[in-house]
C-alpha cells in the first residue's frame, strides 16, 4: 500500500480550500432563503405549533394538537409544524382534516425526521439548514402554541422570545400548553433569571401558559382582536 497517498488522502484542507467552499455554501443557504420566501409569502396568516417528534398518537399532547390545529383551520388561520411526526404531524393532521392550509418546514437529519402525510403538497419545504428554516418561522408565524418537547422545542421557543424581547420581530403570542409540563422551567426564569435580573418583570408577559386546546386557539384569536395581522421583519 502506498502510505504516503493514504496519508494525503486524509490531509487536513488548507485555509483556501476552506474558504472556497464557504464561499460556494452561501448559495446554497440562498436557495433556500428565496424557495421559503416564494412560497410561503403566498399562504397569508399563519400560526406555528411546535411539541416533540417523538409523542404517539394516542398520547394526550397529541390528541391537544389536532384539536388547536382543527380551531386554528376553522377560523381561518393556516397551521405551520415542522413537517416531522409526533406533535408536528398533530398539527398537520388538525389543519388538514379541517380543511385549513397545512404547512411543513421539514429539515434533513440523520435519523428521526421524516415529512408526514397531512402537509398540503404544495406546501412542504425542506431545509438543509436549521438557521433558515427558523427565519421562516419567525417571518410569516402570527402566533406561536408550544406543546411539550425537547430541545428543539426550547431552541425556537427562546429565539421567538429573544427577538421580541429585543424588539428585532414584532410581538406576536406565544403559549405553551400543558401547565404541568413548563411548570418546572417557568419556576425557574422567575427564580433565578428575574430574580438576578437577568431579564425584566415584563419579560413574563411574553407567554401564556394554558391547558385546553379552546385556551390556546382563544389566546390567538383575542391577540389578533386587537392588532392587525402583519409579516414580521
């Protein structure tokens, strides 16, 4: 065997080849920037619902979801999950049975994630990047309903309040269903980031905490008696 091939073969890149295809990635990131914002800047308003991927249908959180998604669809609301199955699947299947527009922003991974059977086809996206798949979230969700979940789950539920927070997006509700479930967390922001001051008295006013799929639907539609519905960014 030639050992000074296998070795090249294995051979760190230099900086240049790296910075090459950094270069070339920025297309691909593109790409799915102007996709998500074709076809979603046409559905109108939208809420997210976000919950773990690993719920089965018999679950009570699931079951909580189809319901919010059927409330959501009925009043004329299109639904946007994750594309995946679980809690996301829910939210499809709520929107889709209703007769409301069902929308997916699925993401490629290793294991775990593939779409569900109740997003309208013409409405299914699939993202490589999670960043750019957040934006669409962000950009055209009029409301955020949290279910019970893992860390992605937390990943968009604190970057939602982050950017309101700091005034980047427009405020827009959140809730998070299921009280027992978040108690523990919420505890804790008022026990430790309140009280050190790590965030203001106002800052708890960014969420809802609910237990009903009525509760949930009812939180969006009494926001929305109040302001005009509007893109974010």
């Amino acid at each position: 065997m030639d050992t000074d091939k296998v070795k090249r073969s294995f051979a760190p890149k230099t900086w240049q080849e790296i910075k090459v295809k950094d270069s070339w990635q920025i297309f691909k990131v593109m790409a799915e920037f102007v996709e998500g914002f074709e076809k979603l800047a046409k559905i109108g308003p939208c809420v997210s619902i976000f919950g773990s991927a690993r719920l089965p249908e018999d679950s009570k959180h699931y079951l909580t979801t189809v319901k919010i998604a059927q409330l959501l669809a009925g009043k004329g609301y299109g639904v946007i999950s994750g594309g995946g199955p679980g809690i996301m699947e829910a939210a499809n299947k709520g929107a889709f049975e209703a007769g409301g527009k069902s929308v997916g922003l699925n993401i490629d991974l290793p294991f775990e994630q593939f779409h569900n059977a109740y997003i309208d086809k013409d409405k299914l996206l699939e993202f490589k990047y999670f960043f750019v798949r957040k934006v669409m979230f962000m950009k055209y969700s009029q409301g955020y309903i949290v279910m019970p979940g893992g860390f992605g789950t937390m990943d968009e539920l604190f970057e939602a309040m982050t950017l309101i927070q700091t005034g980047k997006i427009e405020r827009f509700p959140i809730v998070l269903v299921g009280s027992e479930y978040w108690s523990g967390l919420l505890q804790w922001i008022e026990e430790q980031l309140l009280r050190n001051e790590m965030i203001s008295p106002g800052d708890l006013k960014l969420y809802r905490v609910v237990d009903t799929a009525e509760e949930a639907a009812e939180h969006i539609f009494k926001f929305y008696d109040k302001y005009l519905l509007k893109p974010n960014f």
